[in-house]
C-alpha cells in the first residue's frame, strides 16, 4: 500500500468508526482530504444523515428536500465537471458545483432557524459547504481568467 492509501483508509475508518454526531473535518487530527470527488460525496453523506434528525414538520419538509438536493448535487456536478469533454463544459458544471454548495449554506441556515436545537451539527455541515463553495469558486474563477487570454 502506498503512503496516500494508507492515509485514505485511515480517514475511511475515522468515519465509519466515529459516534453517531459526525463531524465532516472540524476535528484536526483528521487528514484532510484533497480530492474533490471523495470530499463532495462525504458532504452529501454527511447532509443525508443529518437530514434524518431533522423533525418533520410543514415548515421543514421543503427545507430539507431542498438541502438534501442542493447538498448532493455538489458532488454529482463535480462528477461531471471531471468527465467533461471541453473547458466551456467544466467551468459550466464547476460553476454549479459553486451555486449548489452556496445553496446548500443558505438551506442548512434555515433548518437552524426552523429548529434551533440543531445549530451545532448545522454548523459544522455549514463549515464544509462554505469551503466547498470557496474552492470551486478559485476554480470557476481561474478557470474563467484563462479563457481570456
């Protein structure tokens, strides 16, 4: 096994290991993980447990629809983003992935507000979304830069 593969399988086993409230990376004895395609879909894992301790209620159905949407299609628009066949269609699906985490921090600050007892899992959701949200946005952007020249 190589250095990197033993890094990944620690970090798998930190997750599937961890108590019921996972944390997404706030804990800093975690390795990080620097790809995308592995990062977004934790993210939408993790958003899809956390929407299962959400009460439902009139006002938070539609909420959680929409995060759970919004959550998971980062991951999925990054897919296809790294499957694209021009630079026009990768910055299109970067460019979503952008829209999608930035969503997705919106829905999880309104879960808060609909159930305030949930503000620290949200946050930590939250942390991860913004980063998200900042690295596609330096990839959209440079990207975006070097189509001009």
């Amino acid at each position: 096994m190589t250095k990197s593969e033993v890094a990944c399988d620690d970090f798998d086993d930190a997750f599937w290991d961890a108590p019921a409230e996972s944390i997404v990376r706030e804990e800093p004895r975690n390795k990080r993980v620097y790809d995308l395609e592995e990062r977004t879909a934790k993210f939408g894992e993790m958003v899809i447990d956390f929407a299962k301790t959400i009460p439902q209620s009139p006002v938070t159905s539609r909420i959680i629809s929409q995060l759970v949407g919004a959550a998971t299609s980062v991951g999925a628009n990054y897919v296809e983003a790294d499957d694209a066949v021009s630079k026009k269609e990768f910055l299109k699906s970067i460019g979503t992935c952008r829209k999608e985490a930035r969503e997705a921090k919106h829905f999880l600050r309104m879960i808060v507000r609909a159930v305030p007892a949930l503000k620290p899992q949200a946050r930590t959701l939250w942390i991860e979304a913004k980063e998200l949200h900042l690295i596609f946005s330096k990839i959209w952007r440079s990207g975006q830069e070097m189509t001009k020249h």
